[in-house]
C-alpha cells in the first residue's frame, strides 16, 4: 500500500468527503463519513435556520472523480448515524462488495506519525484532480468523543480545508491501510492547522448499536504482529530463546485459519466472558496461542474444523476480567460449561499471568459454586454440566511449566535441529496434558 491507496479509498461523497471500508460482511462495502455531510441546511426566515437528512447523496471515487452515483438515503436500512447528537459520524452502506477489503480500524491514541487526512477540499472541486491530503503532525489531545491533531501546514483558509469533512485520517502500513478516525466538521475561520476528528471508535459503536457487520482491527490485517509477541519467550533461557523462536515459527505453518473469516465463527464468539473481549488484541493473540498449542497436539495441525473438535475436548475461553485468578475460576467454570464433552479441560487466557503453578493449573474440583446464587435456569443447567470439565488451565502454562521446566534438556538441540526440538517439544505437550 502507497499513497495512491490512500487516494482510491478515499471518495468524494456529497460537499464533503468520505472513506470505503469492506467490513466482515463481504457482500457490504461502507461509506465512513461526517453525519453533517448527510445533512442539508434549511434556512427558516422566521427563527433558527434547521438541519434536514437528504433523501439522496452522490459519491464520486478516486478515478472517476466526475462520474457521480446516487444512493438514496433510508435511515435505519442503509444508513446509521451515531445516537449521540454531538458525535459527527455516520455510515452509508452499499449492498454490493467494491473491492476495499484492505483497510483495518486501528484505536491509537497517540503516536499519529505517517497518518494523514484525505479528502476533496472546496478549493480544488474544479480541478482535474480534486483530491488533497494534509500530513499529520501532532497529537493536541484526545478524548473518548473527539480527537484534535495539528497539521503539518500551520494555516488553511476555510476555503482550504472545507470538503474534508468527512474525510480519513489514514496510513499506509505494509499491504493494508490503518484508519483510526473520520475528519469532524471543519471550523468557519481558518483552522490554524488543527483539526478535529471523530475517533474510529464512534463508529464501531455505530455498528454495534445497529447490529451491523464487524469494522475490522488492524491486528488482523498481520498476523506477523501477533506471533512476534507469543515467541518473545522473555521468560526462557537465552541461549534457548532463538532456537524456539526459530522451531515455532516453522510450527505456525500447521496454523491454517485466516482470522478474518474466523472472526464470526460461533465458537469465537462464545469464548470470551465479556462482549468487548473479541475486539481486543490480547484476545487474538491468545486465540492464536491456543491455535499452536493445539497443532502440537494435533496430526492435522489447526483449522476451523480441528478448532470446533477440539473446543469440546480442550476449550479456549478468554477473560478480560481484573479479577485474581481464584476469584475468576468460578466464574469460567460456568461460562465454559456449555456443548462439552467428559473430561474437558479449559485453555483459559487472562490479562493477567499467575505467578505460580499452582495458580496456572487447577482440578475442577477444587472450584466451589455456590449453587444458592444462581437466578436462572440456564446457569442451573450449567452448574449441572459444569461436573463434565477435568480442570482449568491457564494458556501460559504451557510456555512456563511445560517448555521452560524442560528447557536444560530443549537446549541440548542446535538451532539447525529445529524440527527435533519441535519432536521435543510436541511430547512434552502431550504429557502435560495426558499426566
């Protein structure tokens, strides 16, 4: 991705601007924009001028910029403003898949160097190319309704800077582009190089308000980012650290399962205690530690079909809970409880790694429930089955008392044995959880 990528998903959308985004539906394509862009001024001669949505908006896209397409606009079918009056977002949806399928939400709150905004300033709607871009230079704040960043360029007349309205603050990252947030309305005066921008979390909350299909986050356009952080093996002999790094890597190949289309599988979405869970990074980096651990186990390595045989044998669960570790098992061993079979042993993952063995593996039969606060019928139904799991064992277990108990003997190998250390590795797996 380069900066004429930035350009192509970047739209002219009524007088302002807008950015194109495939979520996990891949028969939609979104239009991420300003909810004023949407809106039409009514001027009223006998008191305040008022605000009406249009029936129609046009777009235009990057390389056709004078071939305008009208979509008639019907709120609450294909168009979803956020509830909140003072946030300035909304999302246009086109039933038809355009091909921005490269383009991830990324939260951030600081550190916007290599972001910039795109869009269609007033200033060049008669140009051959009306399209501009501002650099991002700074950060001026940050709240949970409104980020203000400086450009660059210290002074844009208004002329200048209207027609970004609705526009993305976007960077190229590798073969896919981060946007983290929607340009707000732009100011009446000179913007004094500031700008203000909807956060991308406005808009995700747009799309779970409405039950809408998933904006995807930008760990998910690099799994790369994700397994550098599960091997960082930080806890293990140095002399051992790159030779696992090495072995796991070669491991990763048997991990057949694109997250993307993994994101909406039931057993994800039924493995976290939390509704917010699924959207953070740690679960996913979790989630693909458990996918590992499994092709260890596993002849066939990981994919969606080992993943739904194992979630009855060896369950992954994450929780984003503050909890201790103690506090917590109770509640996972009901929340773990349902479409299991005998003898299921729970992979559970936390923000939080015990500090003990005794504290990252434990029988089942050692959690108390207590029955007498249970107030509905399907947790009864849970207490009932929850008798079906052998124990509870936290994820990182078997990096610190499988490998790194056996690490004197896992060092023996060099680094050009990696798939002896891999060998290794799997038996000792395999005991851990067969013992």
């Amino acid at each position: 991705m380069d900066e004429n990528d930035l350009k192509r998903y970047t739209i002219i959308l009524g007088s302002g601007s807008g950015v194109m985004f495939q979520p996990l539906d891949e028969t939609k394509t979104y239009i991420l924009s300003a909810k004023h862009v949407f809106y039409e001024k009514i001027t009223n001669d006998n008191g305040p001028d008022t605000y009406e949505l249009l029936t129609t908006i046009n777009y235009s896209i990057s390389d056709k910029q004078d071939t305008s397409i009208e979509v008639i606009i019907n709120k609450g079918e294909n168009y979803f403003e956020h509830s909140d009056e003072n946030v300035d977002g909304a999302i246009l949806i086109l039933n038809e898949n355009l091909g921005f399928n490269q383009i991830f939400t990324d939260e951030r709150t600081t550190g916007f160097e290599g972001f910039n905004l795109t869009g269609y300033p007033n200033i060049k709607r008669n140009a051959d190319d009306k399209y501009d871009k501002q650099i991002i230079n700074t950060l001026n704040s940050y709240n949970d309704t409104l980020i203000s960043l400086r450009l660059n360029v210290s002074h844009l007349d208004h002329e200048q800077i209207t027609g970004f309205s609705g526009g993305g603050i976007i960077k190229a990252n590798g073969d896919s582009l981060l946007l983290t947030g929607i340009q707000s309305k732009t100011p009446n005066g000179p913007c004094n190089g500031e700008i203000q921008v909807v956060p991308i979390k406005k808009f995700e909350e747009i799309v779970d308000g409405n039950n809408l299909s998933k904006l995807l986050p930008s760990y998910l356009s690099n799994i790369e980012l994700l397994i550098n952080s599960i091997i960082s093996y930080n806890e293990t002999l140095p002399a051992l650290k790159p030779k696992l790094q090495v072995a796991i890597r070669k491991q990763f190949e048997q991990v057949k399962c694109e997250l993307n289309s993994i994101y909406s599988n039931d057993y994800i979405k039924k493995s976290t205690t939390s509704i917010t869970g699924i959207k953070s990074r740690r679960f996913w980096t979790s989630f693909l530690e458990y996918a590992l651990i499994i092709s260890l186990l596993e002849v066939d390595g990981f994919d969606e079909d080992v993943l739904a045989k194992m979630n009855l044998t060896k369950k992954f669960i994450f929780s984003d809970s503050s909890k201790d570790i103690y506090d917590l098992y109770s509640e996972v061993l009901l929340f773990a409880s349902e479409n299991i079979s005998d003898n299921c042993q729970i992979l559970l993952a936390t923000n939080q790694t015990p500090n003990s063995p005794n504290r990252r593996r434990m029988p089942a039969s050692e959690v108390n429930l207590n029955v007498g606060s249970v107030i509905d019928n399907e947790t009864i139904d849970r207490v009932q089955t929850s008798s079906k799991i052998k124990e509870i064992i936290h994820l990182k277990a078997i990096e610190f008392d499988c490998i790194n108990t056996n690490e004197n003997a896992l060092n023996q190998f060099t680094i050009q044995q990696f798939e002896d250390i891999l060998t290794e590795i799997k038996r000792l797996v395999y005991e851990f959880f067969n013992n």
